[in-house]
C-alpha cells in the first residue's frame, strides 16, 4: 500500500505533532474527538436532566429512531465519497415498498388470486416483497449512475428529477391510498427486538461494519477514495471511474430501499408522502459525521456517531417536552455549528 | 446556410436553443389545445410562474456567485409568518415592510455563513432550511394567517394595474431590476468573476464577501417577495408554504444555464427556462394530465434538458 493510500485511510497520519503548542494540540484532538465528547456531554445532561433518560425502554426507542436515517446517511456516504450527491433516498425508500407490493398484486391478479384484501391490507409474501424492493433500489441508483455519468448530467439535477419522478410515480401506483402491509413477517420485522435492541438497528450495524470493512480494507474503499479525491488522476491511473461510481448510486440505492423496508414494516403501511425530506436529514447526519461534500473523504463509524450525536440531541428535546419545531430548529443550528467548528479547526491545523 | 453551421449557430447560443425549445412546446401546445394561444391562458401561464420565477431570478444570481441557496422555501414560510405578526394594525405597509426585512435577514445569516465563517453553502442553506421552516413555525403557532382585510397586501397578489396582473408586473421588476444587476452594474462582473474563481478575482481586488452577502440577501428578498405573492393568491398566509420549491427554482436555474460550479447563468436564460416549465404545466392541465404524473413528465423533461445541456456544453 502506498503512502498516498495510507493518507486515505488513516487521516491521523497527515497531522504534524512537533513543534506545536499545547493549545494547538488540544485543539486537533477535540477536532479529532468532537463528536464522541459530545455525544458524552449529551449523556450527562440527559442522565441529570430526565429520570428517563438512562432507561432501556428509551434506549431502545433511541436506537429505532435512529437506524433508518442513519442507514439512508450510511448509503449517501458513498455517493459523497466519489464527490457526486444523492437528493433522491427519500423518495426511493418509498418506491421500493411500493413497487414490491404492486409487482405482487398485479402477479397475484394474473394467477387469480388477491394479496390486497379488506380495502388494501397486503397479505401477499413479505420474502418477495423484500426481494423487490431491493432490486428496485439497486435499478434506481444504476439508473441514477448511468444519467451522471453516462448521460452527463450533473448529479444534483439528475437525483433531484429522480426525486420528484418516483414522487409522482409513488402517488400514482398507491392511487394516493396508503398500503397496510400487516402480514406477520413483515410486521416482526417492525417490532422485533433482542436485548432492548431493535431488528432494525441491528440490521444498520451490521450494514456499517460490512460497509467500514469494504471502504477501509478493500479494492472498493481504494477505488471510491481516489476517485473523490482526484478523479482526473484516478482515471489516469486506470481506474474505471464510470464502474465505480455507478456503482456507488447502487450501493445507495439498495440501502434506501432496505432502509424504506425497516420503515414501512414499523409503521405497518406504506404511502406516498412519508419520508418527505429525509434526504436532507441523512446528508446532514453523513456530513456531520466529517463526510466531506468535496468527496474522498468520511468514513462509516463516524456517519454512526454524528447519527447518534443528532438523534441523543433529539431524543433529550423530546424528554424535556420540546416538539419538533424545537427539534428541527435545534438541527438546523447544530449543522451549521458543526460544521463552522470544523471548518474553523481545520483553517488553524492546515495554517 | 448547411445543416452544419445550423447546428453550430444552434448550440453557440444557449438562449436561441432555449428559445427554440419554448416555442417547440407553444407549437405542441397549440396543437393539442385550441385555448392555448389566447391572451387569457397566457397570463394565466406567467402568473403561475411568477412565484417560481421570482425565486429563480435570486438562485440565479446564487448560483452565478458560485453558491446555492437551499433555504428559499423555508425564507419563504419564515418572513411571510413574521409579517403576520403585524396584520392587526390593519395596514399593509408595516406588513410588507417586516416580511421583506425577515427574508433579507435569513439571507444576511446565510450570507454571514458562507463568506465569514466558510461554512460550504449546501449545508449552511440546508441548516437554514430547518431553522427557519421551525421558526416560522414557531412565530406563528403553525397557525395560518388570513389577509384578506389588508387591500394593499392582497393588491400584490389579486390586483391588476393596466389590465395586467400586479403578480406579473412584480416578477416583471425582479426580472428588470436582475438583469440591470447582472449585465450594467458594476456587481455583475464581479459575480461572475467570484463565481468563476474565487481565489482569482479576490486576488484582483473583488470583496467575494461583499459578493456573497449580496446574493444571499438578495436571494432571501425574492424569497420574502414570493412568499407575499403566494399568500396575497391564496388569500392565506401559511407556515408550511414553499416546502420543496428551492428545487424547482434550482430546476429552473440550471436548465436556464446557471451552473451549479458557479459563474455562468443569465436572467434572460432563468426567465425562458420558467416560461418553459410554465407552458408544460398549463399543456398537462389543459389535456388533463393529474399532477403525479405531472411530477413523473416534468422529471424525464428535466433530464432530457439536462442531457442535451450537457451536449451543448461539450460542443461549444
């Protein structure tokens, strides 16, 4: 592995640690640290300010809370590893639920039999329903890799249209209805639990590792860095920049949809206008975490602790009694803050 | 004059191909629809994008500055519940006036963001976004507002002056005034010498906050003034208007040549691509398309747009 490699994967090795001031020091490692000294910080509050908050009943409702957005930041994390963005997760974490269900209802209708029963309760196969909905995903970000690199388009306008067409089509297969998908897999998906830790949290985990794995010790997490970091020279270097970043929407595509699969199986139903503006969400979280909008950098432990840095911050307004007028204002602040912060440390390290 | 010098004068002119395009549709239009050439629809076509357009001619001037302002539609909600607040005085001026300074303020926050403390404007705006759609909120109890009493504030949205619609006229003054901005004033260079590279025009001697400031505030205004549009139509000032409609004026934007890398964008380009945008909406509901698939058309046009941008851009 080359330095320039190692550069990559271990961003602690760039920083020089002779001849600094003990104030400069301290100020790299809270750069460093931020996120995890905040997240404790918030502990502290929340444990003094709410009898609550220490409680297993929260701790898991924290942790479900949490997955789906943090799946939809993990799947953008790869897109903005290779400098593109993805506006579309929203929508197509809607889309893949819906259009396993309509795949199954019209297959059902041509066999002569029904899966929607009373009104539009889905008692068709949560297995193929799952299937679907992930093939679906993988379609959708290959779709969106081929306009960005194929077509030309930049990606902002690409998955923007994306966004607002599967809206549309989203309203158009549910015929503004919503779903309920009742039947009894899906619905243990939703509700399942072990050791007060939910199924979908556990599913996000294991997403993360395999993703962390994949970027800092494999061919993938090479590829997809040099090419945010320089795409010019990584073609040059013989790098199939359009394989990999089409790939990247795919990787993207597949975990909306298997984050919209956790959602819907919570909530027992799909329709159309859920998850309106959790692409904005997940990108704040991803950013957050130090994923660079710039590309080549960002990692999936750290889109893990700006997730949980959020959701905690979040989850203690809720305890105090805040809505979510409050919750939103706070996030708002708390992105832009952050990102100053960091913008402001990194100024006086590269100074 | 050959099919080759056609096709080069055609793709060296990024407004003639616009322009091309918008009569391309009106042309379709007329086909499919006897009512479509008439004095009526085609004002009922501006009105309908003056809101968007407005909007689009602030993003544009972002946009030319190398930034984006994702904020807009949250501005939007926020300075029209803050003007709100002052409607039980009865008149309209205090109203206007408060509306207007809340979006320049949220523009000057943004402002502030992006130029002195660096944040990337994506996520200064996309912070914005949920500040100021929650506070709005927050000022005005997520109750919505009716103004129907105040005559000047309705005037703006239902009044016509000379037979024309005081929406149009409004949008007709951004448009003016924009293109003033950008094509006579000594501001426009420097946008587009900030937005082109910025590292090089400051070293020329060009404050890039200076510039910065003044497209966001500016930004926020239309926002502020598309907002009071918006309500002064519906008759119903509403804290959740404007939700996604910084897209549709990035749309806009983009397809009418601004680049999202910044320095390129003009106004005669943004005010084509909105009258485009508004001529598909009319065709689709003149032939009764539902507006889902609406969304879906609009989404393959964009693309389709975009791609053959993307043509022309290589072929210049």
């Amino acid at each position: 592995m080359s330095t320039h490699d190692k550069a990559y994967l271990h961003p602690e090795i760039d920083i020089q640690t002779t001849g600094e001031s003990w104030w400069n020091l301290m100020l790299m490692h809270l750069g460093r640290h931020t996120l995890l000294l905040a997240f404790l910080v918030l502990v502290i509050i929340g444990t003094t300010t709410s009898d609550y908050f220490l409680t297993s009943a929260n701790f898991t409702n924290l942790l479900r809370t949490m997955s789906v957005p943090a799946i939809l930041a993990l799947g953008v994390s790869f897109v903005l590893i290779v400098s593109r963005i993805d506006l579309s997760m929203a929508s197509q974490m809607i889309f893949a639920p819906v259009v396993g269900v309509t795949a199954i209802t019209l297959f059902a209708d041509l066999m002569d039999f029904s899966v929607l029963v009373r009104g539009n309760s889905f008692t068709g196969s949560s297995f193929a329903l799952v299937v679907i909905a992930v093939l679906t995903g993988g379609f959708v970000g290959w779709l969106n890799g081929i306009g960005v690199m194929y077509g030309r388009i930049t990606a902002f306008i690409m998955t923007l249209a994306m966004m607002q067409g599967l809206r549309g089509m989203n309203y158009y297969l549910t015929g503004g209805h919503a779903y309920y998908l009742q039947e009894s897999t899906y619905t243990w998906m939703g509700t399942t639990e072990l050791w007060g830790i939910p199924l979908s949290f556990m599913v996000y985990v294991a997403l993360s590792v395999i993703a962390g794995i994949s970027l800092r010790y494999t061919l993938v997490g090479r590829r997809l860095y040099s090419i945010g970091g320089d795409e010019r020279s990584a073609a040059l270097a013989g790098v199939n920049v359009r394989y990999w970043v089409i790939m990247a929407f795919i990787i993207c595509g597949v975990l909306s949809a298997i984050a919209g699969i956790l959602f819907t199986s919570r909530l027992q139903s799909v329709d159309a206008p859920l998850g309106f503006g959790y692409e904005l969400n997940a990108i704040a979280f991803a950013v957050i975490g130090g994923v660079s909008l710039a590309g080549g950098k960002g990692s999936p432990y750290r889109v893990f602790l700006g997730a949980l840095v959020i959701t905690t911050l979040l989850n203690i307004l809720t305890l105090w009694g805040f809505g979510s007028w409050y919750q939103n204002l706070a996030m708002g602040i708390v992105i832009i803050v952050v990102i100053a912060i960091d913008q402001w440390l990194h100024r006086r390290s590269s100074n | 004059m050959t099919v080759a010098s056609a096709k080069r004068w055609f793709t060296s002119n990024s407004i003639i191909s616009l322009i091309s395009i918008f009569l391309l549709i009106s042309l379709l239009a007329s086909l499919i629809s006897p009512v479509f050439f008439s004095a009526d629809n085609f004002q009922n076509i501006i009105r309908n994008m003056a809101v968007v357009g407005i909007i689009a001619m602030g993003m544009t001037t972002v946009l030319i500055a190398g930034e984006v302002d994702l904020s807009v539609g949250s501005t939007m909600a926020f300075s029209a519940m803050v003007g709100a607040t002052l409607m039980g005085g009865g008149a309209s001026i205090p109203v206007i006036a408060a509306t207007l300074t809340a979006g320049m303020l949220v523009g000057l926050v943004n402002g502030l963001g992006v130029s002195v403390f660096r944040v990337p404007s994506l996520i200064m705006t996309l912070g914005m976004l949920a500040l100021a759609r929650s506070l709005g909120n927050l000022v005005s109890g997520g109750q919505s507002s009716y103004p129907s009493s105040l005559t000047g504030f309705m005037f703006l949205g239902r009044g016509s002056a000379m037979g024309i619609p005081v929406a149009i006229l409004v949008f007709a003054g951004v448009v003016v005034f924009s293109y003033y901005m950008l094509t006579l004033s000594k501001m426009g260079p420097a946008l587009y010498a900030v937005g082109a590279n910025q590292k090089a025009a400051t070293l020329s001697g060009i404050s890039a906050i200076k510039v910065k400031l003044f497209v966001f505030v500016f930004s926020g205004f239309c926002a502020a003034l598309a907002g009071m549009v918006q309500s002064a139509r519906l008759g119903q000032i509403n804290p959740s208007m404007g939700q996604g409609f910084e897209l549709t004026a990035i749309a806009v934007a983009v397809l009418g040549g601004a680049s999202l890398f910044g320095g390129k964008g003009t106004v005669e380009g943004t005010l084509t691509a909105a009258l485009i945008f508004g001529v598909l909406y009319n065709i689709f509901n003149l032939v009764g398309i539902s507006g889902h698939i609406q969304l879906v058309f609009v989404a393959l046009i964009i693309v389709a747009m975009a791609y053959l941008h993307g043509l022309r851009e290589r072929a210049v």
